[in-house]
C-alpha cells in the first residue's frame, strides 16, 4: 500500500519538476526475478526507477547509513530497501537479495556502489556479478541521463541478458578477476545505453 501510495507521490514530483523521457519499458520482464543495474547520478535514482517500472516493486539495496533513524528505516524497508554495510562482506544483505530473487522478485543495485556523474573505470563492485552467476536472474541495464531539475532528463531501459561464466555452467566459486570483469561488462553496458 505504501509503495502504491509512494509511487504516485514521486511520479506528480518526477512531472513537476523534471522532464522525464523514458524509453525501453517493453524490455522490463513483467514475471520472474530480475536484477535492475543502473548508473548512480543523483540521490533520487532510486525513486525515480521504483516510479517507472509498473506493477511491479523494486527492491534496492540501500547504504546501512540510511536505517540509523529509525523513522526513515521504516519507510524505506516499506518502499522495498533492505539495508548493505558498505566495504564489508555483508551476508545478511547478501543472502536477503539471493532470496528475493529466488521468490521471482525485481531487485535494484548500483554496481558502482557510489554516486558518480561519469563512468569511472575504478568505479566497480565484483559482487554485483556474483549475484547475477548464483541467482541465474537476467541482468535488466538502465542508464539515466541528464538528471537535474528542470531539464529533460532520459531513462532507458535496455534489453535484459544473463551473466554467463567462462568456468561452466552450475559452479559455485568464481575467480575475482573473472567477477571484476562481468561486473564491469554490466556497467559498460549501462553506459552504452547513454552512447558513452
């Protein structure tokens, strides 16, 4: 009820003040898990993806920092964000996104783990690949472009794929080089959705 009620609140926001143009929903799958890997410019990304992906509820990881007040920690959890410690080996956040996939749901990452304005080659997290591998979910790209007030913002959708490792199918373990690697074909795929 919440995320409806939410979804409403920031798409007359995303109306008022931005010029949204949004290409390629027809690729977002309406059934079963997908794995949503967005450029990270603003702090409203979040909301602006949850707003625009229909009957559907994205869940995104969120920086631990953002649950400290506990009043905003319950309305996040209820927009669907479950809390990652940032530069930790976090299991809890882990298995929680493992989890939601298997139960077929929509869940948001920012595989350059920060905001960031441009592509940034160092800019990369190897976990991101992981997930895509363990989970067998379609990775669904999305680049946003141009995010600021006022102006003609674009938000495309590219076409859904899956992560496949050179090591065989059904492994559980995976070199890191081989998950920086993955992990930085996702985000160059985001980019290239923006002709960078």
């Amino acid at each position: 009820m919440l995320y409806s009620i939410a979804r409403v609140i920031f798409t007359v926001y995303f109306k008022l003040f931005y010029r949204i143009k949004v290409t390629g929903k027809e690729n977002i799958p309406k059934t079963g898990p997908v794995i949503i890997c967005a450029n990270h410019p603003t702090a409203l990304d979040m909301f602006l993806i949850g707003a625009n992906v229909p009957k559907r509820k994205v869940h995104f990881m969120a920086k631990a920092e953002l649950f400290r007040n506990r009043f905003l920690a319950w309305i996040i959890r209820h927009l669907g964000a479950f809390p990652v410690h940032r530069g930790k080996g976090d299991v809890g956040s882990v298995k929680t996104l493992l989890k939601l996939l298997e139960q077929g749901e929509i869940v948001g990452v920012f595989p350059e783990g920060t905001r960031s304005k441009k592509k940034d080659p160092n800019k990369r997290k190897a976990g991101i690949a992981l997930f895509a591998l363990a989970s067998g979910a379609p990775v669904l790209p999305v680049a946003i472009k141009n995010f600021r007030p006022f102006h003609k913002v674009e938000m495309i959708f590219g076409k859904p794929y899956r992560l496949h490792s050179e090591s065989g199918e059904g492994r559980k373990t995976y070199s890191r080089e081989e998950l920086q690697r993955l992990s930085y074909d996702i985000i160059e795929s985001i980019y290239a959705l923006m002709g960078q």
